[in-house]
C-alpha cells in the first residue's frame, strides 16, 4: 500500500466524523489500527469497512433524548 492510504489517529476521527476517543477505544479493542515504525497508523479500507458494518451509532444519541429535558424521566412522563 503507498503512504496516502495511511492515517494517523486525527485524520482517522475526521475520516469517519467520530471523536480521536473513539479511534482510540476502536484501537484498543483490535478492531482497526496497526504499529507502522512506532506509530498507530489506519487504512483507509479498515476505516471504510468499520463504516459499514456499523459499530458507531449515527448521532452518537438515543432516538429523542435531545428534546428530552435533563430531569424528565423517560417513561410515562413523570418528572424526577
């Protein structure tokens, strides 16, 4: 593979639009990463294959928490 198909932990979290945390969790658990001369380096092609198997959540929410106000509980509308 040439040099270009190569990102760092920072381009790798723009890439896929997720936080350099995520890249870092994604990399601690063996899903996507390697140890190029001392450093974590990331494909494009794994990047692209975590895209679509989907392990991130789209919003990085539940459906409908955003409305929800911080106190309000979730069921039946009762208020904490």
């Amino acid at each position: 593979m040439d040099e270009a198909e190569y990102l760092n932990g920072v381009q790798a979290a723009e890439y896929l639009g997720v936080s350099k945390q995520r890249i870092y969790e994604l990399r601690d658990s063996h899903r996507i990463g390697r140890i190029i001369g001392g450093y974590w380096l990331f494909t494009k092609s794994e990047l692209d294959h975590y895209k679509a198997t989907k392990y991130q959540r789209k919003n990085g929410r539940p459906k409908g928490s955003k409305n929800r106000k911080i106190n309000e509980c979730p069921y039946d509308g009762f208020s904490i």
